[in-house]
C-alpha cells in the first residue's frame, strides 16, 4: 500500500499524446522522464516550494539517483492517474516518490527519486539550513536499489549541444536515456520491454564537452565519461516481449 497523505501528494489525470509514443503506440522512455520532470515541479509547487523559492533565488533542483519500474507503459490515448508526494528528508537529500495507475488504481509505474539543492552560480550543494527548503514530514523511502557494475567497451561519443540542455544550462536528464537507447535500433527493442531503469548521477555535462558512452555487451550496464572521469551510470532491466 502506497503512502497516499492527500496534505503533500499532488495528483492529476493525464491523457498520453501522439508526440509521447513509440513504433508501439507505448509511451517512451523520454517521455515518460518528461512526465516526472513535470511530476517534480508541480509536485514541490503543491507543498509550496515552488519556482518562487528555489529558482527564482538562485537555486536548482537535480538528481543525484532515480529508479523507475515499469510494470507496464501506459498507451496513446489512454488516461491515467499521475501522483507525487516527498518523503522524509535525509540531510541535505530530498526523497521523492511517482506512481502512475490506470483508472482503476493499478500501479503501471513507479519511480523513487532522490535530489538535492544547489547554487546557480557556484553549483555547490545547499544544506536546508541555508536554502530555508524543508519538507514536510512523510514516511522514509525504500531504498534505491545499487548499481550493478560490469566490463564495458566505448559504443559512442557526442559533443553536447544546444538543443541537449535544459534551464538549469546542462545536460537535459531526458537525454541521458536517449544517448543509450540510441545505441541500439528499433530490432533490438522489438521482443523487449524495459522493466528497470536505475540511475546515478556524478556530475553535469555543459554545452560543447565531450562524452564517452561505455556499455556493456548486453546493454544492461552503461557509463558515460567526461575526460575519463565518471559522470553517470545506468542499468537497464528488459523482459521478452509477448508477441
């Protein structure tokens, strides 16, 4: 049973659009981190630490983990049920929780999140003590489960661009799921659906700096390296698609 507090849990229907689907007529994956990117904004607005008290003082919201689990994709045009709530914080971290359900409350997705507050200017982490951003008292969120490492080869390299950065003037988190579906094609993904997408994120990418995207053979494990450093890591579950 879900932590469903109405004070703290913003909640509203939403109808998938032709621009939010695959091949499949199944919601991506971009789209689907767009959802919780929104989620997230009007989620912290309902609690009242919106744009007004984070952005538009100089501060940025971004993760440091997300993992989402997929039970099943929601498709075009069908309507569903979109939840948020913050859990308890963890000192300078803030927990926060996504569920999408059908209409009848069936749990197609849920993802568990974990973010923290930083500088515009200086992009160093804020404690609450001097951002004044405190949430309000939740249950403790389930632990994020960990990376599993493997060996990886360099499958591609990009410059980011214009279009790759988002208002916080880095690497769209949206991104970083395309730059590793893209390395596959449509075939690969026919027989597949994505069940488990566990993420961490080390450090920004700007505009014009290169990446190296590492995976491993099976696609399950990826890297990606900013002058051999590690800026990010991913594992990706699949499941054989019915056909």
């Amino acid at each position: 049973m879900y932590f469903m507090n109405e004070q703290i849990t913003y909640k509203e229907k939403y109808q998938i659009k032709s621009t939010e689907v695959n091949n499949k007529l199944e919601l991506t994956i971009s789209s689907l981190l767009k959802i919780i990117q929104d989620l997230s904004v009007n989620g912290a607005s309902y609690i009242n630490l919106g744009a007004d008290k984070t952005t538009y003082k100089g501060m940025i919201w971004v993760y440091t983990n997300l993992e989402i689990n997929i039970k099943r994709m929601p498709k075009y045009t069908e309507e569903v049920l979109l939840y948020t709530y913050p859990n308890n914080m963890i000192h300078y971290i803030y927990p926060r929780t996504f569920l999408i359900t059908d209409l009848n409350g069936e749990t197609l997705v849920e993802a568990k999140s974990l973010w923290c507050l930083l500088n515009y200017k200086t992009r160093k982490v804020l404690l609450s003590s001097d951002s004044g951003i405190v949430t309000p008292p939740s249950v403790k969120m389930e632990r994020i489960s960990s990376i599993e490492t493997k060996e990886t080869e360099l499958k591609d390299s990009r410059i980011i661009k214009y279009t790759d950065l988002d208002l916080n003037n880095h690497l769209n988190n949206v991104k970083y799921l395309d730059f590793i579906l893209d390395l596959n094609n449509s075939d690969f993904y026919k027989n597949k659906d994505i069940t488990k997408i566990n993420m961490v994120f080390k450090e920004e990418m700007k505009e014009n700096e290169k990446l190296d995207i590492y995976a491993s053979n099976d696609y399950t494990y990826f890297t990606f390296m900013k002058d051999d450093k590690k800026i990010f890591e991913c594992n990706i579950e699949y499941k054989e698609k019915d056909l």
